[in-house]
C-alpha cells in the first residue's frame, strides 16, 4: 500500500529564519523540532545549529558555569592545522586527544505557530539554553511530551535534549516547565548538577505504563511508572542499534529495557517523535537508516534517513502490533542540498483532534524544519494495512 500524501507540506524554518548569536557565527540550520501545544498556540523547539564564521579552524564551545545563571555565549578555540589529522566541514579530528571534535554547536529557540502550519514568531534569545558542563557543547534534538510529574502536578511539559561532550560522551537529559519561561531540569537533592543519561533518541510516554518488574505499592496495587522509548544499544557486530522501551519511577533511573523494533535488513533505527495515543494504540513515527550503495555530494557517502510508523497496544505497550511501510522519504523537500544531505528526522507531532489530522514535524537534510500534516484515519490505515510486524 502507498503511504498517504499529507494534506499539507511545508518548509517552515529555514537558516535565514533567524539570526546568529553573533556577528562571528552563521547559522548552518534550523531543524529536528520537539513540538507541543500551549495555551492554544503550536509552540516549537527548534535546533538551532551555528559554525564560527571565519575560515580559520575554531571550535565553538558554550561558556557554562554549573548553575542557571550561565550566560547564554559562544567562545572560539583556534586549532593549528598542524594538530589535527584530517579536517572536514563538519568536524575535524585532533591527533593529540585522538578524537573526533565538531566544528559546529547547536541550542533551541522557541517558535510560536497559531495554526501549526507557519511561524508566527520566533524568540530571538534562546529562554533555555546550556549552563551545565554536560551540555558544553550543545544541545540538541528536544522532544517534548505533556506528562505528569512525580511531585503529581497535572499538564506539565518534559523534554528530553541531547548533549555531545567530549569527554562525557552523548548524554539525554530532562527538563520541565509550566509555560516555556522557566525551566527545572532534573537533580536529586544534594547534587551539585542536572541528572543525564548516557541514552540516545529519548522521548516520554504522556502516560503512566505498568512496572514490567509488576512491583506493588503499599496498599498492592501495581506500581505504574514512567516510560520512555529510548536507544541503550550503540553499534556493535552482534546488534544494530534500534528501538527500546525504558522505565522509571522518578524520571531519573531508568531500567527495565525491553527491545521493540530489531533490525531486519542490516539497517538501524532510532526513536523519532514522542508515541502518542490515538484509540487502543500507542502511535510513533521513527527513523530508520539505511546505507548507500552509491556516493552522492562530493567524495563523502551518506546514508539515508527515512521515516516509518509503528503501533503498540495501548494497554501493553511492550506488544509491537503494526510496523509501516515507508511513510517518509529524505529529499522531498525540493530545495538545495543541506548540510547533512539524504536525511529527513521526525522529532516533533501533534494530533488535532478537533480537526482530525496529525501534524509531524521533522528536520530535514539538518537544515530545514518542514511539517506534514495527515488526516489521522489515513495514517492509521496505512499502519494497519503495512506487512504484519
């Protein structure tokens, strides 16, 4: 079955959409949305990613002091070209240390829509941004999920962020907030800074699931805990990376990973958007990679990121009822090749149920936001009617 055509697709944030920190930064794109409604308004959480604008070597790092009240800055170090190995657009690789360094560094800027199919505005000043050594180098791909927390507040916002690090590797972090002007990001009490997780495509279930450890509470009730669909694997010979449910009683530990979607031709997959519940099903749009056979773009091969659907039971949501067919392709955007070509990542979607659609939001080719929104009968259709998982 072909997948549906979206009722309306659009490129809606593009780099020249905002302006650089700075006159010594550019912005490279604006991409890999996390996406809510708030107080009637759709409101986005842009990537926004900058390169130093000379052509000298310089890696941007942010200048963070541990605590909320980091200025909200981008320095430079200049690298010689004589301690670096081989340099690239996007990174450069230092012999001393023997690792990999980017040359580029990415925050989020707030987006305001009134009907979730164009920017109305967008904040010129990040009102979130790095302030912790973990997110030193940036922050990046938000996924925001409407939850509840454990302090039982009602129609509060988490979002999940990742930060690369190069000393503390890439971690995925939490944070919350009541109206997107002030932010909690998560610790225990006596700890000097935010809790993270060494765990990559982190988005929250806006539900409570049942403990898999079916742990009871005091008055012998099962415990229901929070749920996240996450990425503990990294690659390896024996496993592709791909698709895992993860829990926790305080949106701090998280344990119990159960694996939901396994490799099936040699390509890996990754979390897209926060699973959503649309009737007796828990729905996700994920991404899938799949290797080149050719070179495209110059002397560099990349893969390509494509997106598909899958379907849990609302009830057990460890049970993978449906698997799509390709929903998505990359490059169907109709504009330049970005800067990371061949890819299209959905980070961000919305059901509209006074309308009947669901809007998905993705970066595409890491340098543009576009969105695609569906009659929801559609897309659920489709699901159900792709091969059986």
């Amino acid at each position: 079955m072909k997948a549906p055509k979206p009722l309306e697709f659009r490129v809606i944030a593009t780099p020249g959409s905002v302006k650089p920190s700075g006159s010594n930064m550019e912005v490279a794109g604006v991409f890999n949305p996390g996406a809510s409604v708030v107080d009637g308004e759709t409101l986005l959480m842009l990537r926004v990613a900058e390169n130093p604008a000379e052509k000298k070597i310089l890696l941007p790092y942010f200048n963070v002091n541990n605590t909320q009240n980091s200025p909200f800055e981008i320095l430079l170090e200049e690298i010689p070209k004589k301690d670096t190995k081989w340099v690239r657009e996007r990174e450069i690789f230092l012999k001393k240390e023997g690792h990999v360094r980017l040359r580029h560094i990415s925050y989020p800027l707030i987006a305001r829509s009134k009907d979730g199919l164009t920017i109305d505005s967008i904040e010129e000043k990040p009102s979130f941004h790095p302030c912790y050594e973990h997110e030193r180098f940036g922050i990046e791909d938000v996924r925001i999920t409407k939850v509840t927390t454990p302090q039982g507040q009602e129609d509060v916002y988490a979002f999940t962020y990742v930060s690369p690090h190069r000393e503390l590797g890439v971690s995925t972090s939490i944070a919350t907030t009541l109206d997107f002007k002030r932010f909690k990001r998560f610790d225990l009490q006596g700890m000097p800074r935010p809790i993270r997780t060494l765990v990559k495509d982190f988005s929250l279930f806006p539900e409570k699931i049942r403990s898999p450890e079916m742990r009871k509470d005091e008055l012998h009730q099962y415990k229901m805990d929070y749920a996240a669909l996450t990425r503990p694997n990294a690659f390896s010979d024996l496993s592709s990376p791909g698709i895992w449910m993860s829990y926790s009683d305080n949106l701090i530990y998280w344990g119990g990973n159960h694996r939901l979607i396994r490799s099936c031709n040699g390509e890996y997959t990754g979390t897209g958007t926060p699973p959503i519940k649309v009737g007796n099903l828990w729905l996700g749009i994920y991404h899938e990679v799949n290797p080149m056979k050719k070179k495209r773009f110059g002397n560099e091969r990349f893969s390509a990121y494509r997106a598909r659907m899958f379907g849990l039971d609302y009830h057990n949501p460890e049970k993978l009822l449906y698997r799509s067919g390709i929903l998505i392709n990359p490059n169907e955007h109709g504009l330049a090749p970005g800067f990371r070509p061949n890819v299209v990542y959905p980070t961000g979607i919305i059901k509209r149920e006074d309308q009947g659609v669901i809007d998905i939001y993705s970066g595409e080719d890491d340098t543009y936001t576009s969105m695609r929104r569906y009659y929801t009968e559609d897309i659920i259709k489709f699901l159900k009617r792709s091969p059986e998982v």
